[in-house]
C-alpha cells in the first residue's frame, strides 16, 4: 500500500472554531508546524484541566476511586510484599527508594498545599538574577543550554515554541483531594519550551510488570527533579524566568514532537531513535530567547497504523486498534485532538490492583531495543521505510521477547 493510504485525516477547516479564546494568543500562528508535526484539531477542542487527569480524578471521581485505588497508594508507603516473583519486599523496597528524591521534592511543598512535579512545578529558592546576562544569537544561546541540560544529566534535549493549548486550564488541588482546582501558576509570557529525554534502565523494563520493574520509572523521576530544578536555576542566574516542569502544568508529549525529539506512537508514547519509547521527558517553560528545533519524521506513524503490538498485549485491553480520532472513551482524554488514545479508565484499574504501575506497551514495543547497537539503528531505519508490512511480520516472527523473569535482575547482581 502506497504512503498516502495511512495519511491522517485532513485538518477540519483550518482552526478549531471556537478558538483561540479572546485572552489567549492567536494560534494561527502554530499552523505551519502543526501541519510539519501532523497535529490536526476538530472544532470542539477545549484545553484541559489537570484534575480531569485519571490520577487526579481518583480523588473526587466515585467512578474511579476504589479500595484498589488506597491500597496501590499505600503501596508505596507500607508495601505488602506477596509472593509472585517481582512482587518480593526487595523489591517494592527498590521501587519505593528509587522514587525518593522525586517524592522528597513533592513532600517539601505539604505545608502550603503545593506538590512539586507532579501538580506544581519546581520552585527555586536562590532569587532570579536582577540582570540579564548579555547573550549570543538564539541559535548559540540555545546549543549553550542543550549543553547544559546534557552537563546536568539529560540524555536528549530539544526546544520548541511555547504553546498555551497544552497548559492546563487548570491545575489539581494537593491540599483538598477533591475535585477543587486552583489557578496554573504558569505566568504568562513564556516563549520557548525546553523538553528533555530520561532514557529508561532496559533490563527493569523488560520485566514490566513488576515491582522490581517499576523502578526504572521511580529512578527516572527523581533524575528528572534534579536536573529539571538545576536547569532552570541556571536560567534563572542568567536573569531569565524559567519553570520546570516534570508531570505538572502542562502535557508534555506534544511539546516532545515538536521539539523534533521523536514521534507519537498507539502505544501513547514518543518514540525516539535513541530510546524507542523506553524514555520519559521532563520540561523548563522559559523567556529566554532561543532557537526552536522542528518535528522529524521516522515513518513511525505509519508503522503503528499497520502493527497493533502494544494494543494486544495490553492485559486490560486499554489501547486503541483503530485509526486515530478525535475525543476518547472519557472526560480524561483531551477533546478535540486526532490522535490515538487510551482508556485510561482501564489502564489505572489494572495499575491499582497490581499495586505498581505497568509499561508492558512500553516493553513489548517493536522500537523498543538497544540502539546502541548498529543492527538495531539499522532495524529502525528499515522499519521506518516501505519495507514496513516485512518489518511487522519479522519482528512478530523472530523479534518479540518474552518478559524478563524479575529475578534475574538479582541473580546478574
Ligand atoms: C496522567 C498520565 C497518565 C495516566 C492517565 C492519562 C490520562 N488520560 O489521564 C495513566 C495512568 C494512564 C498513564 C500511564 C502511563 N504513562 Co503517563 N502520564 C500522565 C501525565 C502525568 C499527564 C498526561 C495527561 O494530562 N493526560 C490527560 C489527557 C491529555 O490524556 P489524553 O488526551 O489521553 O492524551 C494522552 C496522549 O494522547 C498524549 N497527548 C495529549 N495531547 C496530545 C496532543 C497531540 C497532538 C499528541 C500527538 C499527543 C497528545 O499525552 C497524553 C498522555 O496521557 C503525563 C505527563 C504529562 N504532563 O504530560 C505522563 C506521561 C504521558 N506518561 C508516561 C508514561 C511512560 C506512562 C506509562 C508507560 C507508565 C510508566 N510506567 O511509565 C503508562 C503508559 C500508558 C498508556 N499507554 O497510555 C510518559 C510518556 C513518555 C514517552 N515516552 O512519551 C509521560 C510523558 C510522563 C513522563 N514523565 O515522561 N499516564
Ligand atoms: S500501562 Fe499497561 S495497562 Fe496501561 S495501556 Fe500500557 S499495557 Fe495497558
Ligand atoms: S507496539 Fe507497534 S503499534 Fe504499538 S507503539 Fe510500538 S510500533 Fe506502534
């Protein structure tokens, strides 16, 4: 089948009616790089709201909070170790501790309501610089701070324009636990998005789902304090404003394809050709001039128009098999975005009576190996072209590898 057959449905008319809002910037000013990503809106697109998230509607939706739901958060304060392999006290010991600098952050704001990383961003304490360092052209100033993203631990960095229709209208309420919102903290005037890549640990992904597993994740969000909190430090020093952001204020994915860091997948994740999809990605919201990177295209799209790997491997059958569309199965998918999406309603039940989260369409992903190795970067190259119907049947023939028995983490230590 010739390209053109998996195109995605053509724009509605340009932008979505009832936008931009009279407060808002115009986002005509968007259309050429959204054609260049291949977004494409309908007309009833609302921004969303952070306490329509499923995590945040836990706690004032009847429909998804359950014991279930206690139990997976107290797991991570007292786990109770049970007996199927992954599931072991070392293990939710490892989980629980790699999650430690991350939920340090997030604790140090109780007080006053304020959840960094998660529902606020990161605050910084030494005051922004009262004067502006003298900077180079933005194409400089730009590679200045990839370099320093990359010095404070990033393993990829990108930048793209600020776009205001994937700040949150609002942002959840960690002092209520109710269905409360309270303002973005996000000022305006921001101008460019830093996005950052945190490669994921591949031998614990491989044993997803597990405790054990769920540990790259945990390492990964406390990297990502760090580094997001110095990044923006650093801006701040130069006399810039600068917010960093891990899971708060914003969504972050769209900022990731734009940034050119890699490409939407059904699986729900950018897949990247440093990573595949075993990656998280952090932000720093900033004034600073700077160069914007532009969205590249690896043919993954359409590669995941043909493969439905991640969707049948899902144990609760949350991910799409169909083309994209717009809207989703809940009020937790944004409306008015073509693109695949999942049922998240069903992918927290299952997280919540494992008790850890789950990436098994993470794991079983045909993009996610080790590129690091040239045969591998040769594989995504092929898969990427119009060999991909081959490329499918390969990897369902001799490519898939079965989880990773959690113990034998333990037995290489
Ligand atoms: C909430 C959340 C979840 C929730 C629920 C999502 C929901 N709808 O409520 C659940 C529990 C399902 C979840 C699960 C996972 N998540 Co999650 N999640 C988030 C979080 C914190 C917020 C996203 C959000 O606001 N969703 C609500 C609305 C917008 O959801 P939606 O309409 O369905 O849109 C989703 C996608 O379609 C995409 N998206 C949204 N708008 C647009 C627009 C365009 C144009 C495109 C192309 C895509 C896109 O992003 C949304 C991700 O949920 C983000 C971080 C962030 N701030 O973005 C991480 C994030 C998306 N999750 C991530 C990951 C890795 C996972 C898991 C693998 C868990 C794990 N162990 O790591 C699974 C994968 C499940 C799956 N296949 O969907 C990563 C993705 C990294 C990557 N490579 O892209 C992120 C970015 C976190 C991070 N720090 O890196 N997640
Ligand atoms: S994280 Fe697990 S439950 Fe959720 S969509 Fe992926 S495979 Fe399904
Ligand atoms: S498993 Fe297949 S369909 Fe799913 S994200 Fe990976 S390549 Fe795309």
């Amino acid at each position: 089948m010739a390209d053109k057959d998996f195109d995605m449905p053509e724009q509605s008319g340009g932008w979505p009616a009832n936008r931009p809002p009279d407060n808002l910037t115009d986002w005509s000013r968007f259309e050429e790089s959204d054609r260049e990503a291949g977004f494409v809106f309908t007309d009833d697109f609302e921004r969303f709201s952070q306490h329509d998230d499923i995590f945040n509607r836990a706690w004032w939706d009847q429909a998804v909070m359950s014991d279930d739901v206690i139990a997976f958060y107290n797991a991570q304060i007292r786990p109770k170790p049970r007996r199927g392999e992954g599931f072991s006290q070392w293990d939710f010991s490892l989980v629980n501790a790699s999650w430690s600098v991350a939920r340090d952050y997030a604790m140090r704001g109780r007080k006053d309501g304020v959840r960094e990383g998660f529902l606020d961003h990161f605050r910084t304490f030494v005051p922004k610089a009262e004067t502006q360092a003298d900077l180079p052209s933005p194409e400089e100033t730009a590679a200045r701070v990839k370099k320093v993203a990359k010095f404070f631990g990033a393993d990829l960095v990108g930048i793209t324009e600020f776009d205001e229709r994937w700040v949150y209208t609002h942002s959840a309420d960690a002092a209520t636990k109710t269905r409360d919102e309270k303002d973005n903290l996000l000022p305006e005037g921001m101008t460019s998005v830093i996005v950052m890549g945190h490669g994921m640990d591949r031998d614990l992904v491989e044993s997803y789902p597990s405790a054990l597993a769920a540990s790259a994740t945990g390492r990964e969000y406390s990297r990502e304090a760090a580094i997001v909190s110095s990044l923006a430090g650093f801006i701040e020093g130069l006399g810039y404003r600068a917010y960093g952001s891990s899971n708060d204020t914003g969504i972050t994915i769209p900022h990731v394809v734009k940034a050119g860091l890699g490409e939407y997948g059904r699986n729900q994740m950018v897949i990247t050709k440093e990573f595949g999809p075993r990656v998280r990605f952090s932000k720093v919201y900033t004034d600073m001039p700077l160069a914007h990177d532009r969205p590249k295209k690896y043919g993954i799209h359409q590669y995941c128009m043909e493969c439905t790997k991640c969707a049948d491997a899902c144990p609760p059958k949350a991910l799409p098999k169909g083309p994209p569309e717009a809207g989703g199965p809940n009020r937790s998918t944004i409306k008015g975005v073509v693109k695949w999406s999942a049922d998240c309603e069903k992918c927290f039940k299952f997280w919540t009576k494992m008790r850890v989260d789950c990436a098994i369409c993470m794991r079983v992903c045909s993009y996610n190996k080790d590129y690091t190795k040239w045969y591998n970067r040769l594989l995504f190259r092929l898969m990427g072209s119009r060999l991909r119907k081959l490329m499918i049947w390969a990897d369902r023939k001799w490519l898939t590898r079965d989880r990773v028995a959690p113990n034998t983490w333990w037995k290489s230590a």
